[in-house]
C-alpha cells in the first residue's frame, strides 16, 4: 500500500476547474460581444456620415443643377454674347438649305423639289436672337 | 503565517466580496423591477429621440427638349444669435458690426436684436447663401449660430413668374404652379425614432423606427422656356416703346390646347414674392377680363358664317362710317360705303359687324358666344382664372347685340380671346388649354399626365375653313393688321383696339391694344394673343400689338422647325418635331 504524500496535502480552497473553464468561457463571449458590439457602434457612426454625406452631395447637385439652368437660361446666354461681342442674327431664308433624300438640296427660297421627293432631314436653325 | 490565518483572511475576503455583490445585486435588482422605474423612463427618454425628415420640393421644369429647371428646392443657412451670451460677454456692439457688415444688414438693427436679455434665440438672417454663411463661421463669434435650411430657388428670375408662383416661408406654395400643385411638389416627411450615446449621437443598432420621406414629384410645364423668353423680350421691348400699363400674352398650341408661354407684365421675382405687390402678382392673362373690341368680330362672324345667313361675299351698307341704330351712333375708324362679309373682318368694320349680328339674333349670337366658352372658365390648370362677363341674352337690351359684336359690353380674358381664335384654327374644335403636361414622381413613375381634351365643338369644320381663309386676308396688304405679317408663310388674324370703360363712360384716352392670330393659317401650328394695356400716344392693336406677333410668330416659327408652304414636302409634322432646336 503507497503512503499518503504529506506535503501535497491541500491546506486552501480549491477553485473548481468546471467553474473556472465557465468563468473563462463567459469572458471570452463577452469579450467578442465588446469587440463586435463597437465595431457595429463604429460602423454605425460611419454610415450616419455617409448618410449626411450624401445628404451634403445631393443638396450640392442640386445647387449646381440650379447654376446650370440660370447660366443656360437664354438672357444669360444673350448676356454673355453680348460681353463677347459677338452679334448674332437669325439666318435669311436664302442662308437655310433643306437637304433631300435623293441628294438634291435647295433653299426655302429655292426651286421647287422633285415630285414625290422626301426631306431626308432639316438643318438645325440655330435661335440666336 | 499560519495556516489558521490564512484561512480566516480569506474567509473574511470572501465575506466582503458577497457583501459587495449581494449589494450591486441588490441594486440591479432595484434599478430593474422597483425603485429605478422612474430613473430608468428618465434616462430613455434622454436617450431617445425623434426626428422629422425634411423631404426637398420637387422641382418645375419646362416642357422643352432639355428640360431647364424653373424651380428647385436648395440648401440655405439661417444665422441665428444667442443674446444671453452676447450680452453676457459684453460684446455685442463689436459683433453687430462684423456679422452686419457680412450679412449686408443694418448694424443698429442688428444690435437692437441682439440686446433682448431675455432671449436666447434670435434669427439675424434667414435663408443666407454658402458663401455668406462661411464668412459669418469663419468670424468665430460668440454666440452667433448657423443652421441648415432650404430655401426655393428660382433660376430664371422673373421669367414665367406668373405661372410658376411662389413658395412662402413655411414651404407652402402660395401661388401659380406652385400653389395647385402643392400636394405633389411638398413629398412626404419621414420620421426617425432611435437612440443616443452619451456624447448625443445616434446609435444607429439602437434605431427604433425610420419611416423614409419621399421626395416630392417633379412638375413638367408645357411652357418652352425658350419661347417664352422670345415673348417676354418682345412684350417687353414693345411696352417700353409704346409706354404701356400693362401687357400679357400667350401662344397656344392649336391642336393640342399646351400652352407654350405665357407673359404678364407688370411682374415679379418669386425669389424676393415679400416685395411684390397684388398689382405685380395678378396673372392677367387668365384672371384679367376686359372688352375685347374688334377681336371679337371673329366671334360673332363665325357663328354668323356656320348659322348660313351670310357667306364671305354678302355685301353690307357700311353707312359711309356712321350709322344710326336704336338711336344710338355706331362709327367706323374708315368710312366705307359697302363691304362684304370678308372685307369686314379685314376692314374691321364696326357697322358692318354690328348688322351681322342683329340678323343673327340675340339668342342664336348668345348661343354661340357661350359654345366659344365667354362667360365660363376654360379650365385651364392654373388658380385665379375668369370666366368672363356675359349677361344672358333675356338681359340685353335692343342695341346689345350690335354693342357685342364690336366687342363691347361683354368681358374676356386674353385666354379666352384667344381660345375663340384657336377654335377656328382647330377646325372648330375648341381645346382645353393647360400649362402642367406632367408630374413625375423621383424614381421616374408618371403620377399625373395631361392629355389634350376637347371642351366641344363651336362651329362646323368647313365654317372654320373659311374663318381661316378670311382671317389670312387681315394681314395681307389693306388689312388692319399687316404688321402681323411674317414672310413665307399666311398669317391669320385680327386687330383690336378696345376703348377702356371707365367709370361708366369709354375713355377717350385709354385704350386695350390687342392682335389675336394663329399660323400657318392653312395648317394652324399655334395661336397667339397680344393684349397691351394703355399704350401711349400710339393705340391701335395694329400699330401697337401686330408687330410683337409677327416679330414673335417668325421666331418661333423658325424654333419649332415649321417650314413654309411648299409642295411635296409630305411629312410636315414629323420633319418640325426633328427640327425642333435649341439655342
């Protein structure tokens, strides 16, 4: 029969493993719930800045859209022509060419056009007045 | 240390650690079913909040190709200032100075505002542009403050003021446009319910509720912004030239009813709505009546024409410019001894009008008159129309009817005036006109589209034929109105000058000025109304009206890609919606 060692005889309380691997365990989640809870803190932090980010961007397009019209309005361009110095007239009617289908072109003051024959397409008249 | 200490130590470690967490239990415990009730509500309802969302104004375009913006919600600063800390820092002179100066306001003013002990917020200036709010901010100032805020934009300025109306400072549309379509343009807020850290920002996994706003609808005009720019420089050149009161003006589409522009003068910048008077703001072409004079021969003649108890070639005592009825004198501008039905209209004889309409008969010319809608609203998609003032034929007197046919002792808009004229253009047919042809919701969905609808028939198609023919011949060389003339193609027209009523009497100095017409006359396009209110010294709608029409009428003949008459041109209408152009 073995003698009883003496020296390793417990003299404290001992803390129970099962109860300590539970401890830990509990930690360790609550651990990970810190982490993925301010990283979700974070991102939302980070998504209220986009948002009025886009706010921010969304008010400025509109802005720019605004500047556009006023600057494309035609006094504006009017305006503008006239600190350039550049006078435009409307075309005569001779300066306006019709195009036709079959290749042949005349003016609104020119011959008349083939019978049967089709405008393929009119010059753009440009409004400059 | 003996083994007896230690273990009492520890005992009495563990004792104290139970005492401290049966406590913190204790607490939790409290806090959670008992006592903390009250603090627990207290602290939620710090941490929560709501927050209404602000939705933008959806925006006016116009109805041209590209779409130009008229009307759009944009991002502004209010500056605010906090007069307790003002005066608690004694620096209130010092900042009045610097944020007058920056603002462009009255520093006295200023100051005044900022001297109320007892407040703590007062607005300094509201709706401030970007560049004005950064300079305020970069002042670092003690008690100013700056928050966001939109304002309604109009970028055009004047142009189209009438019809666009104005949004007051609460965001609600208080005229034109912006008024009747209110519901569409203001969207729906939304909400956001959620909860705040402790250094007061939104804790976006916390969030409780969030309703998303939704924007408010784009509203499409029928209005071409370029055209209506054409009209307002020459209504305004004209005014300046003839020294008017007052003009409007209008171009219609003839089959369809769009109005394409619409002037009115006096008007007003929606953007500063504060500064404009009643005067400024009243769209006269469609809530403005007045006597229409001899544009409304076109009225009488054609039911006249379509009743078949005149042709064009009827020959008429014209009395040599003076002619006794009932008593009553009726004179001529021109004497002329005979005229017939056309030379009438192109003459613009009174005398000869008013036999036409005597042979007519108060109740057939009362019939008609109401067909051309006089004396009804036509419907048109804007607030503040007339109708027009037509007493029931039972009310006439014996000389009404000869006073009617000269555009006298009846009432119209320029809307209607010109929805008689476009109603012969059309075939007889008279349109609804209307100025919204749609309202488009932010993810594109089409919520409201206007199609064109007729009101009814007011005279048969071949009367109209022949109106039309008879109108051409105003402009042509002996008419009252070849002013209205544009080279290339046939004008249809008629002349106007109307005396004024005034204070029961007609005024011998004040004159309505108008021309009304539609071109090409053998294939109408589009109608237009000039109306020009007390024009001096020069006042006859020939003189006066007829040279805006055909200075406009070619312009825009041009820009809507109409071609003049000409032969094996086959697909006209398809070749001016290609050649529809843009400056």
């Amino acid at each position: 029969m073995a003698r009883r060692n003496r020296k390793k005889t417990q003299t404290g309380l001992m803390f129970p493993a099962r109860l300590a691997l539970v401890l830990m365990a509990v930690a360790g989640v609550s651990l990970i719930y810190v982490c993925v809870q301010s990283r979700t803190s974070a991102l939302g932090h980070e998504i209220k800045k986009l948002e009025a980010q886009r706010d921010q961007l969304r008010e400025k397009v509109i802005k720019e859209q605004c500047e556009w019209a006023r600057l494309q309005s035609p006094a504006n361009v009017e305006k503008a022509l006239k600190e350039h110095g550049l006078v435009m007239t409307w075309p005569s009617r001779d300066q306006i060419v019709r195009m036709r289908a079959d290749g042949s072109i005349d003016t609104l003051m020119g011959p008349e056009p083939r019978p049967g024959g089709r405008l393929a397409r009119v010059d753009r008249i440009v409004m400059n007045d | 240390m003996t083994e007896k200490h230690g273990s009492a130590r520890y005992f009495v470690l563990a004792i104290m650690l139970s005492l401290a967490m049966t406590g913190l239990a204790v607490r939790l415990v409290f806090l959670h079913l008992g006592a903390g009730e009250q603090s627990r509500s207290m602290s939620s309802k710090t941490r929560t909040y709501k927050e209404t969302l602000a939705v933008p104004r959806g925006r006016i375009l116009d109805g041209g190709p590209s779409a130009n913006i008229l009307a759009a919600n944009v991002g502004a600063k209010d500056v605010w200032a906090d007069p307790s800390v003002l005066i608690a820092s004694n620096k209130v002179g010092v900042v009045a100075s610097q944020v007058a100066a920056v603002l462009g306001l009255n520093p006295t003013e200023t100051a005044t505002l900022m001297n109320q002990e007892r407040r703590r917020f007062v607005y300094l200036a509201r709706y401030v542009p970007d560049e004005q709010a950064d300079a305020v901010a970069r002042l670092k100032l003690p008690g100013i403050h700056l928050s966001d805020t939109t304002t309604r934009s109009y970028p055009q300025g004047e142009m189209l003021c009438h019809i666009l109306g104005f949004v007051n400072h609460d965001g609600v549309g208080s005229w034109g446009i912006e008024q009747c379509m209110d519901k569409y343009l203001k969207g729906t807020p939304g909400l956001l319910e959620s909860q705040l850290d402790g250094r007061r920002r939104e804790m976006l996994d916390r969030r409780i509720q969030e309703i998303q706003p939704r924007d408010g609808a784009d509203v499409v005009l029928t209005i071409d912004q370029n055209l209506q720019y054409m009209l307002e420089k020459s209504i305004d050149a004209a005014m300046e030239k003839h020294r008017a009161k007052a003009a409007s003006a209008i171009i219609q589409r003839v089959r369809t009813g769009e109005i394409l522009a619409m002037v009115n003068r006096p008007g007003f910048n929606p953007n500063d709505f504060r500064s404009a008077t009643d005067e400024q703001k009243l769209n006269r072409a469609i809530g403005y009546v007045y006597e229409p004079g001899s544009t409304f021969k076109v009225a009488v003649i054609a039911a006249a024409l379509n009743e078949g108890i005149v042709t064009p070639t009827t020959m008429f005592n014209t009395e040599n410019g003076r002619w006794l009825y009932q008593k009553k004198v009726l004179r001529d501008y021109h004497p002329y001894s005979q005229l017939n039905v056309a030379d009438i209209i192109k003459k613009s004889s009174n005398i000869g009008a008013a036999k036409i309409a005597i042979m007519l008969g108060d109740e057939r010319l009362d019939r008609y008159l109401r067909g051309f809608n006089i004396g009804s609203r036509l419907g048109i998609d804007l607030p503040g129309e007339e109708g027009g003032i037509l007493a029931p034929a039972s009310k006439w007197s014996s000389i009404s009817s000869s006073r009617i046919a000269i555009g006298q002792g009846v009432a119209v808009t320029p809307l209607q005036m010109l929805g008689i004229m476009c109603g012969i253009a059309n075939d007889g047919i008279m349109m609804r006109p209307y100025v919204i042809k749609e309202v488009v919701s932010p993810n594109g969905t089409v919520l409201v589209r206007h199609e064109p609808q007729a009101l009814g028939r007011c005279i048969r198609s071949d009367t109209a034929a022949v109106m039309r023919e008879i109108l051409a011949h105003v402009t042509e060389p002996g008419g009252t109105g070849t002013k209205a003339a544009v080279e290339g193609f046939k004008v249809a027209g008629k002349t106007g000058t109307a005396q004024k009523p005034v204070k029961g009497h007609y005024s011998e100095t004040d004159y309505m000025a108008s021309f009304v017409g539609f071109m090409p006359a053998d294939d109408p396009e589009f109608g237009m109304i000039v109306v020009m209110d007390e024009p001096q010294p020069l006042h006859t709608g020939g003189i006066v009206s007829a040279p805006v029409f055909g200075e406009v009428a070619e312009q825009a003949a041009r820009y809507l890609g109409l071609l003049p008459p000409g032969p094996a041109i086959e697909d006209r209408s398809a070749i001016a919606s290609q050649a529809r152009v843009t400056p």
